[in-house]
C-alpha cells in the first residue's frame, strides 16, 4: 500500500491526474475504472488540462464507471451518465461507445447487470480503478453488510448514503433509493487501485479500512488485501496516519 498525502488539493488532483494521463500515454488502450461523488471532480479537471495541452489522447481508452443510480433519467443533473458527460466525457476525444456506465433506467435490472458484467469481462482486466470513499466505508456503492457481491449488481442504498448524497439534490425524497454498481470482486481484480479520500470527516473511516480489521461491514477494508494500492489523501483526511 502505498499513501500519499498532500496540502494542497491542487497537488493532490495534480498526482492523481499524472497517475491516470501517465498510464494512458504508455498505454493508450488502457480500461480505466471511473468513479464520480465530489472527491475526483478535481482529478477530471486536470486530465481535461492535460488533453487540451495535447499530452494525452483516449481515443483507444475504454472506460468502466462504477456505479449508477436506478431511476434517473440519463440527462438528470445528478445521473453519474450526466455528471460523466459534464466533468469529463463532453472534454476529452474517448469515444462514447467506448465509456460505458451501467444504465439505471434498463426495464431488467437484473439482465442489465448481467450485460455490464459481459462488457467488463470482455474488455479484460482493468487496469487502474479510480475510487472514492463513502462515509460508512462504501466503495461504488457496496454498502456494509453481513456479505459482499462480487459481480456488478442492485443495491438498495443505506440511508446515511442517501443523506450524503442528497446534498447534490434539492430534498432526501429525489435521492434515489437504489443503485446499480460494480461489485467488489471486480474491484479487487483490477491492476491498480487508486483510492482518493478528502477532508476531516473521512478521516477516521480511511483510517480504519486501511488499518483496521478486513471486515464486510467496512468494504473499503477489502483494499487492504491489493497488491498495488495507492491512496491519495489530503493532509485532513490523512491525519490519523
Ligand atoms: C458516492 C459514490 C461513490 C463515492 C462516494 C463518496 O455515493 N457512489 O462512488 O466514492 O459516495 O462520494 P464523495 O466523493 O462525494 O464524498
């Protein structure tokens, strides 16, 4: 595991973007795993920095997000489709045949996640996941529980989830209830894992998923157990280490 914190928020996003445009250029054909929420916005900016400046090109790149809320239309404020296309997809050349989310609105959830897992094993490993961190230590939308699913499935979100989130919406009723994500089976299997956790209220969950016991009831425990983690923290989030 290797930590890495920072006391400026434009360095962190900085590393975080020379990480991700660095794995590109030596490999443009890179899968990256994508994560949204308010902590990589800032990450996306400077990959969009990097691709303006002409440094780095996704024309061959395929993208996986983890995650999508179920029942939000595609062009919501909120989708993770819509907050995509607005922090990075409308800036950089990525096809969008090649940007895959899962769809929130299939009629067949079940077969959706069936058809997203078929997407993610066709495309092989992943070779660096992005990831945030949820506040009762979620990682896409693996909420604690007595078990953990491996592939891409629903999920009914915990409610400190939806009181998290219903900050980017106008009351807790528009939080959706439900989710489609990513499992932590195809979390781990990635080649990298870059972890990213910002400010004083993450500060002791980064600290017991990271040295605290492995546990289903924490997710984020899991990443103790990968071979190449990093994880970027600013010095708020990181002052328990
Ligand atoms: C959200 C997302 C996660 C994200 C986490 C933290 O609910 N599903 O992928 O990492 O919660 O979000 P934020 O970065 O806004 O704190």
């Amino acid at each position: 595991m290797n930590l890495l914190t920072f006391d400026t928020h434009t360095k962190l996003h900085e590393s975080g973007a020379g990480i991700i445009t660095g794995l590109v250029q030596t490999n443009p054909r890179a899968v990256l795993g994508l994560a949204t929420g308010g902590t990589p916005v800032g990450i996306y900016e400077e990959i969009v920095k990097s691709y303006q400046r002409g440094v780095v090109h996704f024309r061959d790149t395929t993208t996986f997000n983890l995650d999508e809320y179920v029942g939000l239309p595609e062009d919501h404020a909120e989708s993770y489709r819509n907050y995509m296309n607005t922090h990075l997809f409308n800036h950089i050349d990525l096809p969008r045949a090649q940007a895959h989310i899962p769809d929130g609105n299939a009629v067949d959830a079940q077969a959706e996640c069936a058809h997203y897992n078929m997407l993610l094993e066709q495309a092989g490993q992943i070779d660096l996941q992005l990831l945030g961190l949820g506040h009762n230590g979620h990682i896409g939308f693996n909420e604690p529980d007595h078990a953990l699913i491996s592939g891409t499935h629903v999920v009914e979100l915990r409610e400190e989830t939806r009181k998290a989130n219903a900050r980017f919406f106008d009351s807790m009723e528009q939080v959706p209830s439900h989710a489609l994500t990513m499992g932590v089976g195809t979390i781990l299997k990635a080649k990298m894992i870059l972890l990213v956790v910002k400010g004083a209220d993450k500060a002791e969950i980064v600290h017991r998923a990271l040295t605290g016991p492995i546990t289903t009831d924490c997710p984020a425990s899991l990443l103790q157990t990968h071979p190449h983690l990093v994880v970027l923290m600013d010095s708020e989030a990181g002052r328990l280490f």
